[in-house]
C-alpha cells in the first residue's frame, strides 16, 4: 500500500475546489438571462465539439440520504413527478428548437436524484422524444444513475430496451449499520445479481461508494470494498464524502455521530485503492477505477480522458451538454448555463416560453486556455504548455503567465515528490495523484484571491 507523508497530508487537507468545471459553480453569476442564454445556445450550434449529450436531471428520491450533497426533492407524490415529467418534455422541445439539425446525440445522461424512482413510463417517453427531435451517432452512450432500492428486472429490460447501455449504482458501503445511521434505503435485489444480470447483457455497470461517512473504518471499508470487486464491475467510483452544511443543511446531523478524521480518510481511501489496484484495476483521475480494457483507461492511456459534472468520460463521445430539469447545468464550449433549482419558478418559466436560466458563467479566451491546463492535469495527470499554446493559438509564455504559477511553487511540488517539470511539460507522479487537488489549484489564478468555500482536498 502507498504510504503518504504525514507531513503532505497535513498541509494539502485544505479546501479546493474539485474543478468538475472552471471556473467552479460557486463564481457563476445571475447575469447570465434566459435570452441572452438562448444567444449562447444557438451560438454553440458553431463551436466544438459538435455532437449534442444531453443531462437530464431528475431531482425525485423516497427518502434523503444524509449525506447527500445532490440536489434532490424528497416526495411520494407521482402527481409531482408526472407534471414535472411533462414541463422536462416542453423544456426539451425548447432547446431542441435552438439546435442545428445536422448536430447528432452522442450522450445521454440521467442523474439526480434518483431517476429511477419514476415510473418507467415517463423514461420511455421521454427517449422516444429524443428519437422524433435528434439524429444520434452510432453506439451513443445512454446511461443512468440509480439507486438499487428501486431496481426490479422490468425497470431494467424497458430502460435496455429504451435504448440504455449503462447503469451507475449508489452504493456507498455495504456495512448495515453505516447505511443505517445515514437514513439509506435497502436494494430490492442483491447488487451481485443486478450487476451480473445486467452484464450478461453486455451493458456496462459502474458502483459508486464513498468514505467519510459515521462509523467507517479502515477494517469495515475493506470488507466492503472486497465484496465489490466479488461483485466485479466495469468501474467504480470511491467518493471522498465532501461534508458541505453551508450548502446542506440536512448533513449537519452526522457530525452528532462522529465523522472520521482526515487520516481515518485517507487510509480508507489508500486501502481501496491498493485493493482495487491489485485485483487489476486502473485507478482513474481522483476518484475512478477501472478494468484495464474499459474505454475510460483507453482513454487515459491515450491521453483523452475527459471530466465534467457528470463524471470521467472520453473525449470521442462527449459532446457540449445540454442540461434539462432543475437545477442542471449545461456546459458549452463558451459558457456554463444552470437551471434554477426552485420547482415552482422551473415550471412558470417554461410555461412563458422562456429557458428556466438562473445563473451562468460566459468564459473568456483567458479562462478557456485554464480550463484546459486544469482538465488535463485533473484527467491526464500532464500538461505539455506548448500543445496547450497552439491548441489556443497562443504561445507558451502566454499560457505559462495566464496561470500565474512560479517556478518556486513547480520546484515545490517537485521536491515533494509530487510532479516532474521541464520548460516543456509538466507531469504528475504517482504520489501526486493523491494530490491533484491541490496541485491544480496551483495553476488556476482564481485561487490568488479566492474567498469562495470549497470542501477539503483529502
Ligand atoms: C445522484 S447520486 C446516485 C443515484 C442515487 N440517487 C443513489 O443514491 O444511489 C450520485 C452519487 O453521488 C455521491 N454523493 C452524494 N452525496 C455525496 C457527498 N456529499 N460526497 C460525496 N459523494 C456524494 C454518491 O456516491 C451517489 O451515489
Ligand atoms: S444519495 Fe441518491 S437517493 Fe440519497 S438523497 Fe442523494 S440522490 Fe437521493
């Protein structure tokens, strides 16, 4: 198992951003009007990349999880759902009218919130909908996030049927009592049968856990992630519990059990990683593992791993992401729109006619090029400044000022094992992995003056 520096530890366990965009959500601003949205919309009809996914965020769950830092409405109330369905199809035809007809769909996403809490119906319809607005790319991907305790076999022949071929399942911990003390609902059908049922059908399964919650501990989490890779899936995902009350509310109620300090964390998370690591995995950008045939360590090998709100992906089938349904944040190549996340001002918008934009973010040249630097050291773990000069039509000195990084801070992380660094390119060691965080951060100007509040980097 890796054995990190105290020391390091010590001083990178500070707040960071996570980057799944740039600039982070916390700096988009309520400038950004549904018209002039609108403008940045059909504007992006001329930008790359030039195919279409679509996130669809369906905010729907039974019960809350307490440690859930989604945006979520807790209901049983379908009539809730339903109507809410038939807004999201109005908002489809909204944004389906401001693109270009030769643009195809290469993605499509459902996250939430739990979007298999709705009634499968309402999913059918909503693909079949896609189907009469778009044209796709050949094997799109089509995936949904869910939660196993409302998973039967039906749900899962209609979604494949529907055209889904993939499935990421919250799983968090297998160990009852930690699922208890956060208030998590039970799988309908044990997760060994659900992944193996749907693998028979070649559809591929990704298994979310975190660490971090009440009650984790290294010997505990090891159990659960050994009965993962029992289960075996295409990927996992092992989240960093990212305790955030000043956003959520609703978690302050774990601290009244104890959470695992920074050094409880982090050994959890090294015990995953050698365990994953061993039985063949490929550890990911922060927190991904994968088999090594799986198309996200392809991508990785070949340096065209991609990240945004929705996850790791590769850069051949992610498009621009148009975002439908409360609180969803598209993300263009010039700007990040967010929907408004109050139900009630999402319907009466739509019902005007009018895109349900609450805020947004239109990024300038400058800040393109340092979206850039930062995806590719958060994905590809390198940065080559003179690929990313003429990417942008710049030069390197340019690029190497716009971050505002000094040679100090370089040779800093270097000392500490952390990079390698010539006047070419910048690498991240093995070691800096665990640290790509911070060593991010070093390289966005943002963060100079940043007073903005982000959760802890480990
Ligand atoms: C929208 S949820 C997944 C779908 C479904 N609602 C469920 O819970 O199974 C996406 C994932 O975000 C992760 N997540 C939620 N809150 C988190 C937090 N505060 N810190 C880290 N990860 C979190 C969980 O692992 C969860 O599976
Ligand atoms: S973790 Fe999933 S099921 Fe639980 S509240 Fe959050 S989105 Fe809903």
């Amino acid at each position: 198992m890796i054995d990190l520096s105290p020391i390091l530890l010590e001083k990178y366990n500070v707040p960071t951003p996570r980057y799944t965009s740039y600039p982070p959500a916390n700096y988009f601003g309520s400038d950004v009007s549904p018209k002039k949205a609108e403008k940045v919309i059909l504007q992006s009809n001329n930008e790359q990349p030039e195919n279409i996914s679509f996130y669809i965020h369906i905010p729907f769950c039974s019960r809350n999880c307490l440690y859930c830092g989604c945006n979520t409405v807790i209901t049983k109330d379908k009539i809730k759902m339903d109507s809410y369905m038939a807004t999201l199809k109005k908002e489809l035809a909204l944004v389906a009218n401001l693109l270009d007809d030769h643009r195809k769909i290469s993605q499509i996403h459902w996250g939430g919130g739990t979007p298999n809490y709705l009634p499968v119906e309402e999913v059918e319809e909503v693909m079949a909908l896609f189907k009469q607005h778009f044209s796709f790319i050949e094997n799109p991907e089509i995936a949904m996030e869910c939660h196993p305790a409302h998973l039967t076999y039906e749900y899962l022949d209609r979604l494949i049927d529907a055209g889904f071929n993939r499935f990421s399942m919250g799983i968090q911990d297998f160990n009852k009592k930690v699922l208890e003390t956060v208030h998590r609902d039970d799988t309908a059908i044990p997760v060994d049968e659900l992944v193996t049922y749907l693998q028979q059908r070649n559809i591929s399964v990704n298994l979310d856990f975190i660490y971090g919650l009440p009650f984790q501990q290294q010997a505990s989490f090891e159990t659960t992630i050994k009965q993962a890779i029992e289960v075996n899936p295409a990927r996992l995902a092992i989240f960093s519990y990212a305790h955030v009350p000043w956003v959520k509310p609703t978690q302050k109620k774990l601290e009244s059990y104890g959470l695992p300090g920074s050094h409880e964390k982090i050994t959890m998370f090294l015990t995953a990683h050698h365990l994953l690591t061993q039985a063949g995995y490929r550890d990911i950008g922060l927190d991904h593992f994968a088999k090594p045939e799986d198309e996200l360590t392809v991508a990785l090998d070949t340096k065209t791993l991609h990240r945004n709100f929705q996850g790791y992906s590769t850069l051949a089938t992610t498009g621009q992401v148009y975002a439908l349904g409360a609180s969803g944040i598209s993300q263009l190549n010039n700007a990040y729109l967010q929907n408004t996340k109050d139900l009630k001002q999402y319907h009466a918008m739509i019902e005007q006619g009018l895109l349900p934009i609450e805020k947004g973010y239109v990024l300038n040249r400058e800040e393109k090029i340092i979206r850039n630097i930062i995806d590719e050291l958060m994905c590809n773990l390198h940065l080559s400044w003179e690929k990313t000069a003429i990417r942008f039509n710049s030069t390197t000195d340019e690029v190497k000022a716009l971050t505002q990084i000094s040679k100090k801070q370089l040779t800093e992380f270097q000392n500490e094992g952390l990079i390698t660094f010539s006047d070419t390119e910048v690498n991240v060691t093995n070691t800096g992995k665990f640290f790509i965080r911070n060593i991010t951060a070093a390289f966005d100007p943002l963060m100079k003056t940043s007073e903005k509040k982000f959760s802890k980097a480990l």
